[in-house]
C-alpha cells in the first residue's frame, strides 16, 4: 500500500506527539515520555555517535536522565511533515536542540540543528511512537563544544541522586 499525505487531523495529533516527545525532555517529564513510546523503542542518534538499537523505555529513560545534568534544554521542532500508511505514519520535522548549562563561571551551549524522524504505530490505545530518529545536520558552536558540554552534563548527572 503506498504512503500518503496523513489527513488534516491525523497530521495534527502527530505533530503534537512530536511537540510532546520535546516538550518531554526540556520538562524532564518522563512519565509523558513513556506514554508517548511503544516499549521497546527504536532509537537511533547514530547521526551524532550516539545509540543505535532497539531499547525498553526504562533504559531509554535512563538514558535521558543525562539532560539532568543541564540548566535548561531547548528542543524547538518546526516543519512537520506527515505520512501515513495503515496503521503506521512517520512525522519529520526540524530541530534545534539547545542545551546550556554554566560550570565554574563558564556557560557551556551544546547546539545541535537537524531532523526528527518519529515512526508511529496506531494501537488500541491510540498512537504511539515505535522509533525515534535524529539527523544531525551541524552543530552551531562546532562538534567539540557539543562534546563537552554533554561530558559536563553527564557528569553532573551522575552525581544526582
């Protein structure tokens, strides 16, 4: 069956899926997170060297536990495009993801510009994201600024209880 342009409403609960998966991870807000996934969940981050499999939420979760490490986060998503098959849709969109946090009088920004790719599976409970990709496509302070600024992030991270 080929893919389609998603219907007007299909489009829009998609795209505020999307908005909620950002939204999940500037608010450390985990538990929208989880309803928003299918569990396990495919991630791949591998554009910017990071994982790349399939992963229960819980671990996903953890993972993310990192962003505590940071002041503040902000992932803009914009350009929502919507495709539909069946039961199964995929929304692309923009992303600028801002992270800042300060360390020894110092501010650390790691900016990543890129895309978002979230496959979508229709359940009975409604639409769930089975997989979640980023496209890096640049780092507006250069990759090493990024680097560190996570390092820091994790670190800090690691020492929260």
């Amino acid at each position: 069956m080929p893919t389609s342009p998603a219907d007007p409403a299909m489009r829009t609960i998609l795209a505020d899926m999307v908005v909620a998966y950002a939204s999940a991870l500037d608010d450390r807000d985990w538990a929208l997170m989880r309803s928003l996934l299918m569990d396990p969940v495919e991630i791949d981050y591998s554009s910017m060297g990071s994982i790349r499999e399939t992963i229960a939420v819980d671990a996903w979760l953890k993972r993310l536990d990192t962003l505590k490490g940071f002041d503040a986060t902000q992932h803009v998503v914009t350009n929502f495009r919507v495709a539909a098959q069946a039961d199964e849709a995929t929304c692309t969109s923009y992303v600028n993801a801002l992270h800042f946090l300060t360390e020894d009088g110092r501010e650390h920004v790691a900016h990543a510009c890129g895309a978002y790719v979230h496959g979508f599976v229709r359940t009975p409970d409604g639409w769930r994201i089975r997989k979640a990709t980023f496209r890096l496509i640049g780092h507006q302070n250069g990759a090493r600024a990024f680097q560190d600024a996570f390092a820091i992030a994790r670190a800090r991270a690691a020492r929260q209880p």
